[in-house]
C-alpha cells in the first residue's frame, strides 16, 4: 500500500513539473500572439477577417492591398520594397493579398468595395485598383481619392513582372515611397490617430 502510494506521489509529481515545462512548442507560436496584439514596424500579414474585424472596432490602421499572382509578387519584390518604405518612415502597415483569398473572402471584398464607392468620388478605388489605403472610424479611404489622383498598384505589378524588373529599382521604388509619403500626408492632414 505504502508503494503505491510512493509510485503515485511520484508519477504526480513527474506529470507537475512536465506540465509547468510543457507551455508551446514553438516559438512562432507565442510571437505570433505578440505580432496580433502589436505589429512590427513595416510591413504585417492580416486575414481579411482581422482586418475587418478592426474596421468594425474602430481601429485607425494603414493596410496595403493588392490583386496579383503570387508569382508576380515575389518576381516583382512587392513586399520587400513596400517593408523597406515604411520601415523609412517608422510606419506599420497590413497587407492582403485579394488574389490569394478563396471565393467566400472574395465576396466580402466586393462588399467592402462597394462601401467604399458609396463614399467616394472613384478616383481611386484600392480594392479594384490595389495600394495603400487608410482605415479608420469605420470606414476604408484612399489618400489618392483625398488628393483627387488615380493610381493603379495592380496594374503596375504586371508591368514590373512582365519588364523583369523589381518594385526595389529606383524607378518603381519611387511610386512606392510617393504612396507611402501621400498616405503620411492625408493621415495627418485629417489628423487621425492611428491605434496600432
């Protein structure tokens, strides 16, 4: 009786200490956690789902969203040269990429879309043209409406891919640090708060 006690004292105590030394086993996982609650400075994932999830509290964010094959993104460095101009800038943005969401994810961008021209003139529409857009009270508005200009991210990313040329050549590099500095500019000529 007396072993059995001892043997169950001690399976316990095995099982404790395996547990308080259990937690993840990934590091990712945890830093993962840390990325949603604070985005690192350039460039972050989000699902389209957080993103609107956001919009809906009221957060005040930059997001970055394009339409483009997969290959044509990496091709063209899209995402390193729109990380290397905001990280100049000490901004943080998100970025989704609509090509990549399935059917259900695409219709919901059709309705955001179509939010969106309920509010705006149309000069730029970035969920039909792609590019930097600015969330806040509730809504998705482009700088480049604002500023009463057109710009065409999606179409410029085929034009990039089909040169052979990146979006970290000077050219191009360019356009993105412009967009970036425009989105600069209307955040605080509106004087909004981002919440991060």
């Amino acid at each position: 009786m007396r072993n059995r006690r001892l043997l169950t004292l001690i399976l316990l105590s095995v099982l404790l200490v395996l547990s308080a030394c259990g937690g993840t086993d990934s590091a990712a996982e945890d830093n993962s956690d840390e990325a949603t609650e604070s985005p690192k400075t350039g460039l972050n994932e989000i699902t389209l789902d957080d993103m609107i999830t956001k919009k809906d509290n009221d957060e005040a964010f930059y997001f970055l969203i394009y339409d483009a094959k997969q290959e044509y993104v990496k091709n063209t460095k899209l995402l390193e040269a729109y990380d290397k101009a905001l990280k100049d800038k000490d901004m943080t943005a998100y970025h989704i990429n609509i090509n990549a969401l399935d059917d259900e994810n695409k219709q919901k961008v059709d309705t955001l879309s179509e939010e969106y021209e309920s509010h705006s003139g149309s000069y730029h529409n970035p969920f039909e043209d792609g590019g930097i857009a600015a969330v806040h009270h509730n809504k998705v508005d482009s700088a480049y409406e604002y500023w009463g200009e057109a710009w065409s991210l999606d179409m410029l990313i085929e034009e990039v891919n089909s040169a052979d040329n990146t979006f970290l050549d000077n050219k191009f590099y360019n356009d993105v640090k412009k967009e970036v500095q425009k989105n600069i500019d209307y955040i605080n000529e509106q004087e909004i708060d981002l919440t991060y």
